[in-house]
C-alpha cells in the first residue's frame, strides 16, 4: 500500500472483491452435502460453482480517520445476494465467501445475517489481506443477507514518509471499494476530523460535507466498477512545534539554529538534528 500515485493493483494481482464461493446443491430438503472449496463446474450433490455472478457483494464502506488513536476504523456494510433459482430435483445455498482488504488492516469483526457469522484471516500478503467470511446460515437461492465488517487500518510507525501514516500531525493512506467482480454499486465514504486540510488524489471523491458533529465527509456516491475505485488520503492541521536548538561554527562565529518539528515526530527531529 502506497499513497504515492501509482496505480492500484489489478484485481487479479491483489485477489479484489470476491475471490471464491461455493455454492452446494441438496438433492431435497433432507440431504446436506459437504461444502466443496473447488471451481468445478458439476452440478451434482455436493458440486461447487463459481461465485461470480452466482454470489454477489454490494458494500458500502465509510472510513473514519481518528489521528489521536492512529488508526482509521473501516466499516464495511455488505449486502451479500445469492443469485441461483432452485430446481425441482436441487437446491442451491452460499454458506462463507471471500473478500480481500487493504494490506496491514487487523481487528476483525462480522455481525449481521439471520446466524452467527465470523470472519478469519485466509491469507496475508504486501497486497492484500484475504478474508474468510462465514455466514453463520446458510444463503439461499434468490435470497439477500446483509452483514457489516469491521476492521482498522493501523500507523504501523517507522520512517516519516511511511505509506500508512495516521498521526495529529499528518495524515497519508489509501481508500479502496470493495464488491465482487462485475457488481456495480459499491461506494467510499471517507470522515476526517475538523481542523484538518484534505487532499483527496484519484478517487473521485466529493465533498467535504459536514457532518453533525462537524466532521468533513467525502463521498464517492454509487461506482459503476468499483474494483478499480481507489483515493489517496493526505491531511494535515495547524500543529504547534517542538523547537530543538543546535550550535554551529561558521566562519570563525558560532551559530544557533532552531530546528521546528511536529511534537509526533520525534524520529524526523532526532534525524534533522
């Protein structure tokens, strides 16, 4: 993940929207095959399709920017549809999905459905987090359930020029969509704090608009492709410094500097000095 402008990855480089469902086919009410992880196009009793458009995600994601805390808390409203028409002789259901999200994102978090729904790491790469969306019930043919995940987007600290930076001072990362292939209809949201001055590359993203408490809201409204949607966040407020004084000798006088930092950025002072 970077906030310099480069292109945001391919879905097919950083595994976008929804990697892989598997629909499971009963012979009648009573039977209950096993959920088979494949992309085997059989329709038989326990066979597995491909998700897209079979199993569709339409989300609606809004990210909250809390400097003091150095995080962004993402919410990630997903309305998942199962597209299949049962038959006389079979019946189709979806019981987990997979979604990637932004690189470096920790604290999971799924609620929603008509069960009890959770969500695990699949696999973590520089690209991507892939996550394993269970339902917690079973989603039937022709039927909709809606969930809302939960996760953050933490500073992981380090160099000044970090790609992920999330401090009172400055503010740098990235915005993605999230959806299944070829699902229209997913949108960003992106909330900042008052005070702070907002640079909004790529995107597009409208606004600011306030909110109730006077918060800067940027919206992208309804994306027709939302798999290539992606906005580089930079913000940063009226911050008072941190002096640090250094003596030099120049031509045979010595000279007082005064180096001024942002109080969180001890590490770009100590360097400076």
């Amino acid at each position: 993940m970077t906030t310099t402008r480069r292109r945001r990855p391919g879905a097919l480089r950083r595994l976008a929207g929804l990697l892989l469902a598997t629909a499971t086919a009963g012979l009648g009410p009573g039977l209950l095959p096993a959920l088979v992880p494949s992309l085997a196009p059989a329709l038989g009793p326990g066979a597995a399709r491909a998700a897209t458009p079979d199993l569709t995600f339409v989300t609606a994601t809004t990210y909250v920017v809390l400097p003091d805390e150095g995080r962004v808390a993402v919410t990630v409203r997903i309305t998942a549809t199962n597209h299949l028409k049962d038959t006389t002789a079979r019946r189709y259901f979806f019981e987990e999905g997979f979604l990637s999200v932004l690189p470096g994102t920790s604290n999971f978090a799924i609620s929603g459905g008509s069960g009890s729904p959770s969500v695990a790491v699949s696999s973590s790469s520089a690209g991507a987090v892939v996550l394993r969306l269970r339902f917690g019930a079973r989603l039937a043919a022709g039927q909709s359930a809606s969930f809302t995940l939960t996760f953050d987007l933490v500073d992981p600290g380090g160099a000044p020029d970090r790609p992920v930076r999330i401090s009172p001072s400055l503010v740098r990362f990235q915005a993605w969509a999230f959806a299944s292939d070829s699902t229209p209809g997913s949108s960003v949201e992106v909330v900042v704090p008052p005070a702070y001055t907002v640079e909004v590359g790529r995107g597009p993203l409208g606004g600011p608009t306030p909110n109730a408490e006077a918060w800067q809201v940027f919206t992208s409204g309804p994306l027709e492709t939302p798999l290539t949607f992606v906005a580089d966040i930079f913000a940063d407020r009226p911050a008072e410094y941190v002096d640090g004084r250094r003596s030099a000798t120049v031509g045979g006088r010595t000279v007082f500097l005064v180096i001024r930092a942002w109080p969180d950025d001890a590490a770009w002072r100590e360097r400076v000095s």
